[in-house]
C-alpha cells in the first residue's frame, strides 16, 4: 500500500451537513488525530439541527471524537432535506467558516454523494477552500452510492470499536434507522481495511491534491 505523510496537522476543519454525519464519515480519523496531537484545533460546522435536541447530541458527540482537542462547533439551522432551497444561507455559512480558518486538513462529504444536501455543502466546500486538502467522507445508507475511495486512514481495532460505541451512545435519535448498527459501521470499516491492508479504515474521495516530492 503506497503511503504519503500529510505533514504536521494542527488546524482541522470538519463539516456536515446533518448531526452525526462527521461522525460517521470521519469519526475513527478524527480520533485517531486528536489522540495522537493533543491540543489540535478542529472547527467544526453543521448546517442543519441547531436548536434542536439533535445540536445536543452533536455537542456531546464530537466533544467525544475529538478528545484533547481545541473544538469550535457551529450548527445551523438549516432544513433537513431542503438545502437546494437555500444555497445562500450554507453558502454564507461555509464563507464565514472558511473567513475564520486556515486549516492543514479539511474533511467534508464527498462531492457524488447521493443525498442533495451532502453532496451541495460537498461542492462549496471545494470552492471555498481551492487550496486545501479537502478530504470527502462516505456515509453508508439505502442508496447504494459508495464508490471506489482513494484514500484510506487505517483504524486500529481499538478506534474502530471506540467510534461504533460512540455512534451508538451520542446519537439516541438515530437508533431506529434500519441502517444505524454496529454491522454496518463496523462492516464498512472492514471492508476499506481490507482494501488498505489494514484491519479497518475509513475512506475517502480526494478531488485534487499537489504532490511535492523533490524536498
């Protein structure tokens, strides 16, 4: 498995589009990251749940997935389902995020996700930021719209099985979704492990990246 080293991370930005979407698309990588760099900043932006007993559980959960870490959350108050109705409020939502950061690392939602608000905040986030690493998570549900990733951060079996208890324990709204359970998240994590000779790993899309091999 080829590997590249991002450098050092001490600014990240994470974005979804609902509760408990940055937790299941990059939750195992955002641990992994803050138990390995205490003190690292992640702002972290929702567009939809503020005001809500969801925005609740989002506060306790990413304070959860980012331990050691210096977290700046925002949600908004977005309608679930209607974000095409109201691309100059997330517009502006992203602008102001992008106005008050810098980050080293980026991760959002993948730009071919087939759920129309995660795959519009996706494209103004690759607008946004045109000079980060922009990393685009997946999020398994009915549509059947995971892709072939390019990238992968492996999971040790003790983060991986961390994360599916935090989901499971952060997120009480969501339990009666057919496809929020363990064997989904942790069947997913499996699968990428074995696509990155690991035993789990969570993926992701990458848009555009500059190599910089002659130093």
């Amino acid at each position: 498995m080829i590997r590249l080293g991002s450098g050092r991370l001490d600014r990240i930005v994470a974005v979804g589009a609902h509760c408990d979407d940055i937790a299941i698309g990059a939750g195992g990588t955002l641990l992994t990251m803050c138990l390995t760099r205490p003190g690292v900043r992640v702002d972290a932006l929702v567009l939809s749940g503020g005001g809500s007993e969801r925005e609740q559980e989002e506060q306790a959960a990413l304070a959860a997935f980012c331990p050691g870490a210096d977290l700046r959350l925002s949600v908004d108050k977005l309608p679930d389902g209607r974000f095409p109705a109201h691309w100059e409020e997330a517009k502006a939502a992203v602008e102001e995020l992008r106005e008050r950061t810098e980050p080293d690392l980026v991760l959002a939602p993948r730009t071919d996700d087939a759920h129309q608000d995660h795959r519009g905040l996706a494209k103004l986030m690759t607008t946004a930021f045109r000079d980060h690493l922009v990393l685009g998570y997946e999020i398994v549900k009915w549509d059947g719209d995971l892709g072939r990733p390019a990238a992968y951060q492996p999971l040790t079996p003790r983060i991986a099985e961390r994360k599916v208890r935090l989901l499971q324990e952060h997120y009480p709204s969501q339990r009666h979704r057919p496809w929020y359970d363990r064997e989904a998240f942790l069947g997913l994590a499996r699968i990428r492990g074995i696509e990155s000779h690991a035993r789990y790993a969570e993926a992701f899309a990458v848009t555009k990246l500059t190599l910089d091999l002659g130093d």
